[in-house]
C-alpha cells in the first residue's frame, strides 16, 4: 500500500519542447496525450489526461505503458534536462587508471553516464552495487552480452541511498574502495554512510539536472486539470515548485517514485504526496492509482 502525506500544493507549467539532453543523445517530441486504448504509444487522444509525467525527453515510455494497462491515460510534461557535470570527462580515466572494490550506481542516469565512460575506458573488469531495480535495468543489455567483465553484484533490501551504505558488503579487513558517479546535486548521505564503515569513497559529479523553462500554455492547462503529477526526483519536484505561476491554486496529487522524492515534495510544500515504501515502477504505479481512487471518490478531508 502507498503511503499518503498532506501537504500545501503548487504547481509547475512544462516546455513544449525539450531540445538539450545530456551528451544530446536524445530528441524530444511535443507534448502528447498518450491513449490507453491505443495500439501505439505515440498516438495522440482526445482523451483527457489523468496523470502528468515528468521525467526527462524519451523517459516516460515504461510509466505510461504499465498506466496505459490499467486505462490511465497520460500527459508527458518533462520537468528537468540532464547536463554533463564536471567530472564527466574524468570518469574514463579514473577507470582505466585505478581498480575499485566498487562502483556504486544510485540512479539509471548515472549509470547511462557510467556505462558511457566504462566502454570508452576499455571495458575494465568492475563490480557493481546499484540502488534497486530500476538502476539495474540499465546493466541488462551488458549483463545479457559476451562481456562478462561488468557485473551487478549487489542491490539493497531496500532501494535507497542510505539502505545501499549501510548493507554493502566489505570483504576482509582491508581498505576497501567505492567509486561514486554522481549527480552534482545529489546529498552526501551514501559517501558519508560508506566512509563511516570504513570505505573509502571517490566521488565524481558526472552529470547534473537543470529545469526546462519553455511552457506551452495549451499543455499546461491540460496539465493543471489532471488529477495526478508523477514526479521521479527531488530535482523534477524542484522545479515544479520553482516554475510555478499560482501558488496555492493547484490541489490535486503528486506521486513520487520514492521516498527521498516524496520527502522534497514534502519540504517544499505540495498537498497530497504519495509514494511506495520501496521505490520502483511498480510501487510508483500502485502510489499514481490510490492517487487516482482518492480522487475520484466523494469530496472528503483526507488526513495522514
């Protein structure tokens, strides 16, 4: 069951367009309403939108197909645009130069960057520790190919920072060492966590997040009439809040895909914030439907 939290709500108009992606892989199309009763994602409907997704250009597929299965049609409103962080160049030649007893990877951006860097490295022989599922799936193509000199060894009970520092395995009584690719705003909580049980810890800032600033207003009117905002990142919700044009006139749901995201929503001031007890699409699909059934129940007060 997700869990529910009340708090005061803002809201966020989106782009129309998302045209810078990180290393500019990506392109981005204009918003659209994905239908659930198509046979094709990219059709269009007329269909009013009942949940707004938000990640990054290209990176709303898996959440609107598994909604698109329960009948949930979808608005794709990207929030944030992912950037190279300082450290980007340096993360191939840290890899090609020095062995770690870890690569600690905490979100599918920062091992989109990882795998970047490991490949043009040489395909060095590494062992890594992801976050939860969601990190994982962007190893499969690699854990599924001839190259076996990358493998995901770990994952913790539960998918957050702060679960990952205090179960990674620490073989024997030697040094052992993690390598950090990170997001230049990610919090200090996994460094300091592993380096309290004795790692030591390098972290590299490969990439970062910066909001999206066009708005469409046609979107974000479609936007504002949706019962539910999914949100993926304290980052998306950041600018969601910082974007906003009419405080305290937007009440409907934010679903957050964990509870670091839900705890920023929370700090920041939005209403009616759910999220799993364990982060993932399929926790975050069961948080946007108890969303979506408080919503369309008789108008009551709802308290947490």
């Amino acid at each position: 069951m997700a869990r529910l939290s009340l708090f005061s709500s803002i809201f966020l108009p989106g782009p129309h367009s998302c045209p810078l992606q990180l290393h500019h892989r990506l392109s981005c199309p204009s918003f659209r309403v994905q239908a659930s009763s198509s046979s094709s994602l990219g059709a269009f409907s007329t269909q009013k939108p009942k949940v707004v997704v938000t990640r990054e250009c290209g990176k709303n597929e898996k959440l609107i197909t598994a909604l698109a299965k329960h009948g949930v049609n979808c608005l794709e409103l990207p929030l944030i645009q992912h950037t190279e962080g300082p450290d980007f160049d340096r993360l191939s030649t840290v890899l090609s130069d020095t062995t770690f007893d870890w690569i600690v990877i905490t979100s599918p951006e920062a091992g989109i960057v990882f795998l970047e860097a490991w490949k043009a490295a040489g395909t060095p022989k590494v062992r890594v520790g992801v976050v939860g599922a969601g990190t994982a799936s962007i190893f499969k193509e690699v854990m599924h190919s001839d190259n076996r000199s990358l493998t995901v060894a770990f994952s913790p009970s539960k998918a957050t920072g702060k679960v990952l520092a205090s179960e990674l395995p620490k073989q024997g009584d030697g040094t052992c060492t993690v390598l950090y690719p990170a997001s230049m705003k990610a919090g200090r909580e996994l460094e300091e966590g592993l380096s309290n049980r004795g790692f030591v810890v390098t972290r590299l800032n490969t990439y970062s997040t910066v909001p999206v600033h066009d708005v469409d207003q046609t979107t974000l009117v479609q936007a504002l009439s949706a019962p539910v905002v999914a949100v993926a990142s304290p980052s998306a919700v950041r600018a969601w809040v910082n974007l906003i044009s009419a405080p305290g006139k937007w009440n409907n749901s934010v679903a957050c895909i964990g509870e670091t995201t839900a705890v920023a929503a929370k700090s920041l001031g939005l209403k009616n914030v759910y999220y799993p007890t364990n982060p993932g699409l399929e926790g975050w699909v069961d948080s946007i439907l108890e969303a979506l059934r408080v919503h369309d129940q008789p108008q009551k007060a709802v308290t947490c």
